[in-house]
C-alpha cells in the first residue's frame, strides 16, 4: 500500500464506510448502488482521462505523496536529484510536441490532426491504462503494508520468471478476455480494509473473494 505508485486501493476510510461491527450493517446498495449505464460511464472516463490525471495531478497515485504532486516538477519527491535534467528534458520535449500539433492543426485542419493523431494517441493511451490498471487491480491478488511488501510480492517480471515454479498453485494468472476482466475488476474492486497488513480487495456488497491468514486480518472488532 505504502509502495504502491498507481492504483493505490482506496480504503473503508477514504469512502466513508464505517467499520465493521456486531449488530450494525453497513447499507453499500446506498454506497455503491450505480446503474450499469453510470458506471460504463465512469470506467470509460477512466479510460480516456487517467493517464494525463495522474501525471499532472497524482490522481489514483500515492496518498503519502504531497499536495500538488505531479510528474512534470523537476523537484518532485517522485524524482531523485539525478532525475532532475532529465524531468526538465522531457518537459522540453512536450512543449515542443504540443507546438508540433498546433502547427499541424494550423496547416493541415484540427480534424485531420484528430483523425492522425488524437484518435492513436486515445487508443494507445486506452491500453496503457487498462494494463496498469489490471496489474495492481484484481480480487484475488493481495496488496501489502508495511513490512509484509516485498520486491518478490511486488510481481516484477523477472521475480515472477523465477517464482512461477515455487509458488505452484498460488500463482495467479488470467486467460478472460481483456475488456470483460476490466469490467469485473471495476465493478468487484471497490476499497481494502483501513486495517492489517495483508489486504484484499472487497465489492458493491462489502465482500473479499480472498481472506487473508488469521495473522494478518484487521484487528478485531471487541464487544
């Protein structure tokens, strides 16, 4: 969680959701009860404005992070000092390329720049976003505080290469279809518990596909 870079799960905390407790019920139809057509709506605004979200403002990213956070501040805490030319570079290069395409739409009309460009860029974009997205968001993959996370837990690619043998049936992996498991992680991935170190996501109806051991649950509720 406290590793974590994008896709940062919420919490019960950050949607004020009270916590769990004997002899109360939480109504998450109140919470979470969206139509299908609002909710298409808001997983295809994801899919267009997430990416650009996240670098200007840090949207979905890191909570521990400052206010105004962004990815085109060369003395971001998200860039050590030797980044700092580079970040600055890359500014450059995207002030630059934002010229290009203002030429371009000068000359050559503003539908042609969308149809050559805008269109690609949306699609690309789209792709990135449901990869990442995907990667950190699914019900059955725990995500870890403290001192439970490590680089192996993190399923770097080379970690995993290695691991895939070891973990045996623990290994998780997916052949559905890539739209249709978008849309399920959308719907099912609604927020983690404020509590524990090892940590599943729950759904519309406050529930985990997965538990994590006895040890690593919430700490429990008192009566």
């Amino acid at each position: 969680m406290e590793r974590d870079e994008v896709y940062v799960p919420k919490t019960r905390k950050d949607l004020g959701i009270p916590d769990e407790a004997p002899g109360l019920s939480t109504d998450y139809e109140e919470i979470f009860g969206d139509t299908p057509i609002y909710t298409l709506f808001t997983l295809i605004r994801q899919q267009v404005l997430a990416f650009p979200a996240y670098l200007l403002f840090n949207v979905s990213g890191q909570k521990n992070y400052p206010k105004w956070t962004n990815h085109f501040d060369p003395n971001s805490i998200l860039f050590t000092k030797a980044q700092r030319n580079a970040v600055i570079m890359s500014n450059i290069g995207i002030a630059t390329m934002v010229w290009g395409i203002s030429y371009a739409t000068s000359v050559y009309g503003f539908a042609e720049v969308v149809k050559y460009y805008a269109i690609p860029w949306l699609e690309v974009s789209h792709w990135f976003i449901m990869i990442t997205y995907l990667h950190h968001t699914d019900p059955r993959i725990p995500h870890y505080r403290g001192k439970q996370w490590n680089f192996q837990r993190d399923h770097g690619f080379e970690a995993t290469q290695h691991l895939k043998a070891f973990i045996g049936e623990h290994y998780a992996s997916s052949t559905q279809n890539s739209f249709k498991a978008l849309w399920d992680s959308y719907n099912r991935c609604q927020f983690v518990e404020n509590d524990g170190d090892v940590l599943f996501y729950r759904d519309k109806n406050g529930r985990a596909v997965r538990r994590p051991a006895e040890e690593y649950k919430t700490k429990k509720v008192t009566q």
